[in-house]
C-alpha cells in the first residue's frame, strides 16, 4: 500500500508541477523571480516545452463516487504522456521504478534480521526432525533385532 502512495503522491507532484507550467508560460508575472540567468551554453525551455500544456487535468481528478480507482487514473494520465512525450513519460516510469526499489530495499533492510531468523528456525526444525528420525530408525532396528533372536529362540 505504501508503493501505491508513493507512486500517487509522485504521479500528484507531476501533475502540480505540469499544471503550473502552463499559467507560469502565460502569465510571466505569476513565474518567481529568477535569481541568476542560465548559462548561455544552456537554451532557455521554451514556453511551449511543456508535453502537458493545454491539457485539462480534470479527467484525471480521482471521483470515488463513480467508483474511480487511483491506479487507473494513473494509467491513464501515463497512456496520454507517453502519446503527447514518449521522453517525458519514460523519465516519469523510471522516476517512479527507482522510487519502489528505494522503498523495497529500505523494507528489506529492516526485514532482514526476520528472514534469518525464519531461516535459522528452518535449520533448527529441519535438525530435529532428522535427528527425530535416526533416534526413530535406531530403535525399530534394536526392536527388530530383539524380535529376530527371540523367534530363533523360541524355533530351537
């Protein structure tokens, strides 16, 4: 569940930063102050550099009411960047991978200690059981070698 909010609240914080590009690209006075011009080696983006601008962001709004589920919003919102700017959807797919093997690995790194435990439990179980059966073995080999010299017993 944690992965899914990690992957929303990324998914929310492109379409915030997507949504305010266009107004910022329309109205220059709403763009904060910029406090050093780029380098000249750099082109300035041009206003029109945004793969979502002009797009309404309202059929991307999540209604629960109709029954609207998270995850397919989210596809949906990805199906039409990966139409609109495939570069910018790949970017948004690896943005969001690496943010799930950071959440698994940081998940991992604290389970760790249980999965050795599990592990030393198995080996112990496993240790019990084998010994459990030569203990088993070992006696149903005295007990069939004590039946064997009381029948040669009783036929002489």
């Amino acid at each position: 569940m944690t992965n899914l909010r990690r992957t929303l609240s990324l998914l929310a914080l492109l379409l915030g930063l997507a949504v305010s590009a266009p107004a910022y690209a329309q109205d220059p006075s709403a763009a904060p102050a910029a406090t050093a011009e780029p380098p000249p080696s750099v082109p300035a983006a041009a206003p029109s550099a945004s793969p979502l601008s002009g797009v309404s962001f309202m059929r991307y709004k999540l209604d629960r009411e109709k029954g609207d589920i998270p995850v397919e919003k989210g596809r949906v919102f990805l199906a039409d960047l990966k139409a609109a700017s495939p570069e910018t959807w790949a970017s948004v797919v690896d943005a969001v991978r690496l943010e799930i093997q950071k959440d698994e690995a940081e998940k991992f790194s604290h389970q760790k200690g249980y999965v050795l435990y599990a592990y030393g439990a198995i080996w112990v179980i496993l240790i019990v059981f084998v010994i459990g059966v030569f203990a088993r073995q070992r006696k149903l080999a005295a007990e069939l070698a004590e039946l064997e010299r009381r029948v040669s017993v009783e036929r002489k």
